[in-house]
C-alpha cells in the first residue's frame, strides 16, 4: 500500500496504557483528522508515527516498507513530518530568511550555506512559492516577531512543507491561535498540495469538520470509531464524549 500502515500499535509508559492495538491508514491525498479528550494519546500517536518515540508493540509501514527501525531524521528524509513548533523559528529573521533554512538542511547545505541575503536563484524561486502559497508575501521581509501569532504558525507550516514532505501531521495547528486568526490556519490547510497526505490533530471542531474528509475518534488510547464528519457528527458516543467534557 502506498502511504502510512499502522497495525496493532502499541505504547505503554510503564503501565500507563497510552496507545493501544491502533490501526490507521494515511494514504496519498488523505485529509484525515485524529480528534478525542486531553490525554487521549493523540500526540503519543503523532510521536510513534514520526519516530519520536518507540512503540511497545506493532508495526509501522510506509510504502510497503517497515519503517520501525528508522529514526526521526531517516523519516523525515521519506518524506514523514510533523510541524516544526513556533520556538523552532527565529523570531528576528524576516520570514523568507527563515524559509530558507530548511531548505538548505534538505539539500544538505545547512548552516555552511547560510547567508541572510540569500543568492542562489533555485532557492528563492522555492522560498517565494512558498510565500505565495501561504498568501505571506505581504510579509514576507518583516522578522517573524512582528507577525501576529496565526501569522507564525503559517510560517511553521511553510518551514515544515519546504522539507517536502509525502505525510504532514499537524498536532493542534490551531491551539493559541485567536479565532479572528483560525481561517488563515484552514485556508493555508485547503491549499496544501493535492497528493499530500494531512493528519490533523485538533480540539477546534470548526476546523476538523472544514478540513477532514474522515474522522478517527481517539479515547483512553484506543480508536473509539472512524467515520465521515457527517457519521462522526451523528455517532451518539462521540456526542456525549463532547458534550460532556467540554471541547470544541
Ligand atoms: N513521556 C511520557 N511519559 C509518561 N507518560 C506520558 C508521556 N507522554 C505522554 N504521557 C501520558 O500519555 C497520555 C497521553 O498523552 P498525549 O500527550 O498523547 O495525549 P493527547 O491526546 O495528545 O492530549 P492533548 O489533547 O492534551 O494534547 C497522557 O496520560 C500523558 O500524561
Ligand atoms: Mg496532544
């Protein structure tokens, strides 16, 4: 199969059940969110995937391939990426000196090929679609500082696209985001590239149900139900699981 396999995933942290017999498919162009309470082991998930943390049981396929012995680098290099987190930015570069960075790193150039100005011709062609693709060009020669925080975390994406990646897990895109700022976040998130494959991980309902074309309940570490928005919003024990506890 093409994209992520997981069967039977497992993590214990000591005997703290935190993932538990998960299966899940991410295929090619899959717009899928993992949604569930505070605890729930969705970033647990998220670390087991992209090799952050090592599972107690399962395996981990993508492409066909097991990907348990590889770690977080070697994923990264097949194309599995989480964001980068807002710490990860340099608050007083400009945008389009921040975007450069991965680039250079996916290129294996580095820091060695560092210079703020910029220079080689391949590299800002790839900075500036960047840039208009996050609909930053407005802002794109200002320090990250400056930018409102949604604005920031549209650079996280942008930084974490330049790396190319096949599967993009995006763990709670929205969180701290002022709701004036969330449809920066879902429009950035609808233009990602077609053949991506997107998990996001979020407690804002508004954005799942914009975004997600399927919906994996995560409860107590176990997949409670998979569905379309349209079963997820009508299943009776999800609706109580969000009533009751108070998200989204
Ligand atoms: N390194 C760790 N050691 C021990 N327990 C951990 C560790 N990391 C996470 N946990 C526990 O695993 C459980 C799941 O945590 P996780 O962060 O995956 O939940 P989550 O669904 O992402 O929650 P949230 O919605 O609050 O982000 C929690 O009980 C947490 O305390
Ligand atoms: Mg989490």
């Amino acid at each position: 199969m093409q994209g992520l396999e997981v069967r039977g995933l497992s993590k214990h942290f000591g005997g703290l059940v935190v993932s538990e017999n998960i299966d899940f498919d991410l295929p090619p162009g899959a717009r899928k969110a993992l949604i569930g309470p505070n605890g729930a082991g969705k970033s647990t998930f998220a670390n087991l995937v992209t090799g952050i943390l090592a599972p107690s049981g399962g395996t981990i396929r993508f492409d066909g391939r097991d990907i348990a012995g590889l770690n977080e680098a070697q994923r990264v290099r097949l194309g599995i990426a989480k964001t980068f987190q807002i710490t990860t930015l340099f608050p007083r570069l400009t945008v389009r000196e921040n975007l450069r960075l991965p680039i250079l790193e996916r290129e294996g150039l580095g820091f060695r090929m560092f210079r703020p100005a910029g220079g080689d011709p391949g590299i800002e062609a790839e900075v500036a679609a960047l840039i208009a693709q996050f609909g930053l060009d407005a802002l794109a020669d200002r320090p990250v500082l400056d930018l409102a925080y949604g604005q920031q975390r549209l650079v996280e994406m942008a930084l974490t696209l330049a790396l190319k990646p096949r599967v993009l897990i995006l763990d709670e895109p929205a969180a701290g985001v002022p709701s004036s700022e969330t449809h920066l976040i879902t429009d950035a998130i609808d233009r990602l590239p077609d053949d991506l494959a997107v998990l996001v991980i979020e407690h804002d309902m508004d954005l799942v149900f914009k975004v997600a074309r399927s919906i994996v309940v995560l409860v107590q570490g176990r997949i409670l139900t998979e569905g379309t928005p349209q079963q997820i919003a009508a299943h009776a024990q999800v609706r109580e699981l969000y009533l009751g506890g108070g998200h989204g």
